[in-house]
C-alpha cells in the first residue's frame, strides 16, 4: 500500500509538473521487458587470467553482442502482428457487437488509438516507462525524461537493460514494440464506454492517460527498477500492465459516464456477429506476436510462449461454451469468440513461464471465471460496461496473473520458482496495486477532462448514433 501510495503522489506531481522530476541521465539507455527470467544473450565477457608467464598479454574481451537477424525479423513480425490486433482485429471485434448506428463511432477508437498512442509514445511515454533519467529515489516508479522525444537511441546499437543485459535487437525496435502494447491497451479500455463519450473528451482523456497510467504501470513491472519488478512480479506479455489496467480504467469510466440512454429497457444487440467473430480470429492470430514476441528472442523459449497461448485460448473456448451450454442451454458464436479471447487474456502473463498441463488448466479456469465475469458479476457490479472490457480482460487479467504463481515451472524457466505461496503474494499486491492506481487516477483524469469540455455526448446525439453525431457518416 505505501508503495500505491507514492505512486499515486507522483502521479499527481507528474500530471502537474513532469519536467521538475526528471534528471538527464549520464549513461546509455537502461529499459527492460519482463522476459527477462533466464538467460538472454552473451554478455561482455572479462578477459581469463594468464596461465603461462606475469609477462604474457591478456586475452582480449569478447566482442559485445551484436544485432541478430533472425531475433530481430522476429520481433519485427511481432511488432506488426500485435497492431494487427488493434487495427483491423479489436476494431471489427468491437464493431461487430455494437448497434448499427454506432459501428464507425466503435471502431474509430482503435483507429485514433494507434495514431495518438503513438505519437504519445514516442514524444514522453516510452521515456517514461522504460528511460533510465529519473532520480533512485523516483527510479521505482518512473524511467525518467532521458528518452523524451527518442532522444539517444542508436540504431547501430542493441537494447542494453537497466540491469546490464544486453540483446540481439536494436533498441528502436523494442520501443516500437512496446508502443504496439500501449496501443492496444487503450483500444481495449474504451470498449468499456462505447457508444456514449464524446470523441473530443476520448482524445484528451488517452494522452493524459498514457502519460499518467499506462507508462507508469509498465514501469513497474517491465524495468529492471520497478517496484513490481524488483518484487519479483511475474508478468511474461502484459496481463497486469495491459489488460487488468485496462479493464478496471474502462469499468471506472463505464461508472463515470453513466449507463447508455435505454439500457436494461431496449435491446442493444450486436448489430453484426460475423466483424465479430473475424476480429476474435485476427486477435488470436495476433496473440503470438503479442506473446510469443515478448521473449525478445527467436528460440524455444518464444516457441514454447506459442505452444501454450494456442492451448489455452482453445481450451478457454470448450470451456466457455461447456459452461454456456450448462446454463443457457445452448453455445453461442459470440461466447465461443469471448471464450478464446479469455483464454487470450489468461494466458498472457504466464505464457514464457508455463508447460501445456499449465495452459490447459489456466484456459479451462479462465473460461468459466470469465463467462460468469461477462454475466453474474456484471450484474452484481451495476455497471454498463458495453463491450465487456473488465468482465474478460480484467477478469481474464486477474485470473492469469494468480495462475502464474501456481504453475510456473523451471522446466520452461530454467530456474527454481519461488514457493507457491510467497509467488501468489507478490502477484496479488501486483494486482491489487493496478486496480488501485489505475483506477483512482483514471477516475482523477476523467473529472479533469468533464470540467474542460465533457465527457459524455447529448441524449440526442446518443439517440441519433455516434457515427453521425460525431463523425458525420454512417453504415447504410
């Protein structure tokens, strides 16, 4: 909690002064990926001792690593099968299931996502989350300012970690990579408020968002001095920093905009099953970019983080539809999609750490905790969040992030885990320091940007649709 705490400090201290904070860093760039559990690529080695006479030279160092072609066509696949998923996957995912008149509206949001995330990204986010300017005393919560505007990266250079590890891929490649996750992370997110926010209020509401939420968040977790990271907080792809943040941020907003105009009263839905289910088939095919790609490498570590995010997406499908069957009497097309994504999501924290019997387990739980999360919980919770973004991401989240706690194995590690009980402890303050921060400073945000110009659009406009209302067009 006090670690939450001054999180949150600073990011008030960073929403109203963020350049009073910073330090200009001395040294070369210092980010990480939480990837990093093994082994990754040779480092610089010291020069063996002498072994005939004190007068013989010393043995020359071995040469730094090198960028690697295949770890880094890998990685530029990954990049674009990860925006793949936003644009066009979670925009015809999204755009499926909203009503008509809304269809151009929904899918606008991821299309204005991948636009101004990156610009954010590249402007201050990516300094943000993963410089290494920042003070030791910030240096848990923060990288810094160091990367601002993509000052100091070398493109003839490899990625050097805050803890010295070097990789075989050149730093401006993991910047891009990882703006692909902040991308998709706020298109997520704005699945919770479809159909009602104004289009101007989303665009301030995201770049504040990034700045102040996401890249914290993702420096928590994924450099080598964040707090979560240092704590030992296992999160292989983003079940914490994308999809649990994402989902209590959208379920916050979904609370603060308030229900769509007949809710409950008229029928909402999906105007279109079949953009649906192509987008949930894009986002799978996406997911091993997203997952497979965060090892950094192309090797069996990256090969095995495919293995188990098929088997746990096709498991979480049978079980969402095995437990639909049971308790609607019949599996749906659109639960058979919403249960691969669960499956998706759960996986997404353990995937470089867990073997097939992991992913099986974690998909069959996943699906059957994220259906009743769509359905019961939603109730219970009294929220309208439209497209389900906390019900299977942050659920899905959740669930993954405890899971791993119980089912990495040294077996795809190579090292000895911690005990079950001491791992789950350090992944539920991981959980619960997310859904704390993000969701006290995405309420924060949000109020901020309702004082300025409004969040919500009129009764009328809502009536009438979004596509005409704010975007001037429609799908006839």
């Amino acid at each position: 909690m006090k670690q939450v705490l001054l999180a949150l400090s600073l990011a008030g201290a960073l929403l109203a002064s963020p350049l009073s904070m910073a330090e200009e860093a001395s040294a070369p760039v210092a980010t990480v990926t939480s990837t990093v559990t093994d082994v990754t690529l040779d480092a610089v080695a010291s020069a063996p001792e002498a072994t005939v006479a004190a007068e013989a030279p010393a043995a020359e160092p071995a040469p730094a690593p090198a960028i690697d072609k295949g770890d880094t066509a890998w990685l530029l696949t990954s990049t674009a099968l990860v925006l793949f998923m936003t644009i066009p996957g979670l925009a015809l995912f999204y755009g499926g299931m909203v009503r008509k008149k809304n269809v151009l509206g929904t899918m606008m949001h991821s299309l204005t996502a991948a636009a101004l995330v990156t610009v954010v990204w590249v402007v201050i986010g990516y300094s943000i989350a993963f410089g290494n300017g920042a003070s030791e005393g910030l240096a848990p919560y923060i990288g810094g300012f160091d990367r601002v505007l993509y000052k100091g990266v070398d493109i003839a250079k490899v990625w050097v970690d805050a803890g010295g590890v070097a990789y075989t891929i050149p730093e401006s490649l993991f910047m891009v990579f990882q703006m692909t996750f902040a991308i998709i992370t706020v298109a997520i997110m704005a699945g919770a408020f479809a159909e009602r926010m104004k289009f101007s209020a989303f665009l301030v509401f995201v770049a504040l968002w990034v700045i102040c939420v996401y890249a914290p968040i993702a420096h928590w977790v994924w450099h080598a001095k964040g707090w979560l990271f240092a704590a030992g907080a296992l999160d292989f792809a983003g079940g914490t920093v994308v999809h649990i943040n994402s989902g209590i941020a959208g379920l916050v907003a979904a609370y603060m905009i308030g229900r769509r105009v007949g809710y409950g009263k008229e029928p909402m839905a999906p105007h279109n099953l079949t953009m649906t289910v192509i987008g949930a088939g894009m986002l799978w095919v996406g997911w091993f970019g997203f997952n497979a790609g965060s090892w950094l490498a192309a090797d069996g570590r990256s090969a095995m983080a495919m293995v188990v995010t098929q088997v746990a997406a096709a498991t979480a499908a049978l079980s969402w539809l095995a437990a639909e069957r049971l308790i609607r009497g019949r599996a749906s097309v659109l639960g058979g999609a919403s249960g691969a994504i669960a499956g998706l999501v759960a996986i997404t924290p353990a995937a470089g750490f867990v073997d097939v019997s992991g992913a099986l387990m974690i998909g069959l739980i996943a699906g059957i905790v994220c259906f009743w999360g769509t359905t019961g919980l939603k109730r219970l919770l009294k929220a309208d969040d439209s497209l389900d973004a906390f019900g299977l991401h942050g659920i899905g989240g959740i669930v993954g992030a405890l899971l791993t706690a119980v089912f990495v194995t040294k077996a795809v590690t190579g090292t000895d885990p911690k005990p079950v009980i001491d791992q789950l402890l350090i992944q539920g303050e991981g959980v619960i320091a997310t859904l704390i921060y993000s969701g006290v400073v995405t309420f924060i945000l949000l109020k901020l940007v309702d004082l300025v110009i409004g969040i919500r659009v009129t009764e009328e406009a809502e009536r009438e649709g979004l596509d005409l209302s704010q975007h001037g067009e429609r799908v006839d």
